[in-house]
C-alpha cells in the first residue's frame, strides 16, 4: 500500500526535539523523506502496523499530532511537485 | 477534486519568512491546515490550476518545495490520526 505520513511534533523543549528525532528515524525505516516532515511509505499491513505502533509510543499525545493518509496504489508515482526537486523512487530501496 | 498540500519554506531569510507567510496565506484561501505545513483541499478543477500558479509565483523555486498529492474522492474523510486531535471538516466552509 501507498502511505503519506506527515507529522508536527512541538519541539520547544529538548524532549520534544527527543520525540522528533524518534518520529523521523521511525518513518525513515518504512518511507522516504521528501520534505522535513513529510514521507512517503510503501509497504505490507503488516508494516504498516508496527510503524504506527511505534509512531504511537513516540509521540506525547497532547502535543504532537501524526497523520496517515492512504493512497491509492502508485498514486506516489505522480505527484505535482513544484520548486526544489527532491527526485526519489517512492519504491525504491530505504537508506537505513 | 481532495488534494493534500505539503510544503517545505526555507525560512533563514526574512524573504523566506515572507515568502512562508505568502504560501500559508494562498493555502488558507483553498483548504484546511491541518498541520503546521500540511492542507487539505477541496476544489475544483479550475481552482487548482489557480492554486498552482499562486503557489509557483510564491516560491523561490530554488530553495522551496510544495508538493500536491490528489487524493481518491472523500480520502479526507478516512484519515488515520496520532496525537493532538485537531478536527476539521475537510469539506467544511473556509476560515479566510
């Protein structure tokens, strides 16, 4: 399946500067970056529930805010995109 | 048509701060924030091509990035959510 993953974690103190380092290293083990907190996933259900068990456990729930949308299949393969290019192959192999 | 509008403004400069500012202000008259960088759009056809060309003259295509996801009809409607609830009706009137 196709997932976007866009976060806001509130960073103003050092645990939340923490939590979003935990967020990031997370989606960086399902996805692809493709802007500061915006990633682009593929993946089995199966990996989809443990990213968002993970995501569960890392974030504070009163601050922080995680949101996945489901997109449909190769729906990451056209994507407008205007300025700075970020050219990268939502399919292709994760950089871990 | 449900778009999902994600953008990543270089704000070193105050011309970034100007121009972040700029992006929100064309995002709000279109859609929801539902994330510090993240709306969600419900338009027309003719709307987007209007938004699209609002947010080209805005950016620095250089240093910015804004990336537009189309989205299956009523999408919005069955997002997964972490954290700080913010609830929004994605086909709710617009706060301009």
């Amino acid at each position: 399946m196709d997932l976007l993953v866009t976060y806001d974690v509130e960073t103003v103190t050092p645990q939340g500067q923490r939590r979003l380092r935990k967020v990031a290293k997370i989606c960086e083990a399902y996805g692809h970056r493709v802007q500061k907190s915006v990633f682009e996933v593929v993946c089995r259900e199966t990996d989809k529930v443990r990213m968002v068990a993970a995501l569960q456990e890392a974030i504070d729930p009163t601050q922080d805010s995680i949101r996945i949308y489901r997109l449909p299949t190769h729906a990451l393969d056209d994507v407008e995109h205007l300025g700075k290019p970020r050219l990268i192959d939502p399919r292709g192999a994760l950089v871990i």
